[in-house]
C-alpha cells in the first residue's frame, strides 16, 4: 500500500465496520494467502473490486476478483505509528473500470 502505508505501520482499524468506496480495509484474499490492506474501489456483482495502492507488487481484485462482503474484515481508521495520522479516503491509481459498462 505505498505510499499510503509503509510495511511496519500500525493501524487502528474498524472491525465489521461497513465497507465504504476509497477507504482503505482489512481484507481476507482467497486462495490462503495472508490478510491484507487494500483499497477499496467498487462495489460490484459478487462483492467488493478491492485494489493496491502500488502496482508494481501485490495481489488484488485484478489478480483474485471481487471479494465477498464476509471477506472485508474492517476499515483501517487511521495510522498511529510511526508516522501518526488519519488514513484519509484517496483512490487507487487509475486503471480499467472492474465494470466496463
């Protein structure tokens, strides 16, 4: 999630808060991979399109698709260190529309 979040940032995070387009969230990626920290960008046919901040590394809804709702845990509410301060909502970097429509 660079820039938002670096690796080693701890985060105050909503749990089963209600997910909310360009916020940042928990999220449980299928296949057995780890919880993760992902933006979230859409709500779509099968759940919510979650995206990283950084496209050169990591896995998201481009990789795995849209994750059901069960599966976003919570809203990351803010970062309190190292660096301490709110997670403001943003958008991911721009890149095709999840629904061409």
């Amino acid at each position: 999630m660079v820039p938002t979040l670096r690796p080693g940032d701890l985060l105050l995070v909503r749990w089963r808060a209600k997910p909310v387009v360009g916020t940042v969230a928990v999220v449980r990626l299928p296949g057995g991979r780890p919880v993760a920290v992902k933006r979230i960008v859409a709500r779509v046919d099968g759940g919510w399109w979650v995206e990283r901040d950084s496209p050169a590394e990591g896995v998201d809804s481009w990789t795995v698709g849209a994750l059901p709702a069960a599966d976003v845990l919570g809203r990351v509410q803010a970062r309190l260190w190292p660096r301490p301060g709110r997670v403001r909502p943003g958008s991911a970097p721009v890149r095709p529309s999840p629904n061409p429509e």
